[in-house]
C-alpha cells in the first residue's frame, strides 16, 4: 500500500490564513468606498455597511494576529526596527479607523509632543493598536484617548475609554506579563497574546517591552498599555 507523505499541517495553516486575509482585504476595501463615499441619507443600508466594515475589520486583525504569532513562534520573523515620529504614527493610526469612530459618535483625541521619536516596529505597533481600538470601539460609551509619553527609558502607549472596562481576568501587571493570559474572550484574548508577544520582541540590552491593563481609563474606563524600550 502506497503511504501518503507527511503533511505539514501547521504550514497549511498559515498559508490558508494569509489566502483568506488576501481575499478579505479585497471585500474591506470595497466596503471602504462605500462608506466613505456615501452617507446614512445617499445610502439606505449605510448602518449595515458599517457593521459589516467593523466585523471585517476584526477579522482581518483577527488573521493577521494569527499569522504573525505563528511566524514569531517559528523563529519565521524578526523585528523590524527603524525611527519614527509618534505623532505621526499615531494619527495615521487613528485615521484608519476614523470613519468608524466618527459613524459611533465617539469623541477622541490623540496626545503626544511632535517633538517624540522612537524607534520600534512600525507594522507590528500598527496590529497592535488596531486590535484595541476594534475591541474598544465596541465598549465604548463615546470617549477614547491615545497618548504616547517617554517614561524613564520607555516609550509608553496608553488607549484609553470610557466603557465598562477590562473584566478582572484580563488586568495585566508587568509582573503577570510572563502567566498566560486567558482566551473565554477569544478576540480579547487573542489581541492580548499578541499584543505581548510584540512588545517582547523590543529589546535594549537587558530591558524587552512588556504590556499592562488596568481600568484606570476615562471616568474608570479601560486603559491598554505598551511599553517600549
């Protein structure tokens, strides 16, 4: 009898999860146009288009974690480390969100000197906060904050809002930064996984990165947090 050869399952995988997030992107960007183009009064199923947009996108963030913590634990990636200025960065952040923001209600505001630059991974930092603000675009009451502040010898991140808050099992001290981290909120869980897997990948001599959650946000809202060395 003839012996089917080994499979690389793992390898399967990933090269299907990057197909799908090919093919996702496609619908995300034709969603994209129609939002941006048309209004709730142009566009009768504008509402729609929006939920469809927010789900999409927490699915592409979804995927790209994926992908990314398969590389990282398969030695597959290595950080990119270049100069930026976090003014910048953060508003372009924020700007690929801004249409969802707006269409929520949501007042935010970005604090941080044009003076600040740092250096880090630019498209990791990039997944990482799109992750947060995806989650707290749905818990949100109306308020969201992101600053960036250098903080003894890190550059810190803090995304701030003002809903409910992270539930007690997903509150990160530096010191819980090496326990595992719990997956009942899978998207939740997930992002925080790989939240911490790129902040360890920042490396100064003997300092690495490392994240926090607390609930000290707007009015004791939730507050994520990146450490950078």
């Amino acid at each position: 009898m003839k012996v089917a050869p080994e499979f690389d399952y793992s390898t399967l995988l990933a090269s299907s999860i990057h197909e799908v997030k090919n093919s996702l992107n496609m619908l995300l960007n034709s969603i994209d146009q129609v939002v941006t183009e048309y209004d709730e009064e142009t566009c009768p199923a504008y509402k729609k288009f929006s939920q469809i947009q927010y789900e999409s996108k927490r699915v592409n963030d979804d995927l790209v974690e994926l992908l990314a913590i398969y590389r990282i634990r398969n030695n597959q990636y290595s950080a990119n480390i270049d100069e930026y200025s976090l003014s910048d960065f953060l508003h372009e952040n924020i700007g690929q969100h801004e249409a969802m923001i707006l269409n929520r209600k949501i007042d935010y505001k970005i604090d941080c000197s044009d003076e600040l630059h740092w250096f880090f991974d630019r498209d990791l930092l990039t997944g990482v906060i799109s992750n947060v603000i995806n989650n707290l675009y749905k818990y949100t009451k109306d308020k969201l904050t992101i600053s960036a502040v250098k903080e003894e010898k890190y550059l810190v991140i803090k995304i701030m809002d003002n809903g409910p808050g992270y539930p007690d099992d997903m509150l990160i001290s530096n010191d819980d930064n090496q326990k595992s981290i719990s997956f009942d909120q899978a998207s939740t869980g997930l992002g925080l996984y790989f939240s911490r897997l790129v902040a360890e990948l920042h490396k100064n001599k003997s300092r690495h990165g490392f994240i926090k959650t607390t609930n000290e946000g707007i009015d004791g809202g939730g507050c994520f947090s990146i450490y950078l060395p």
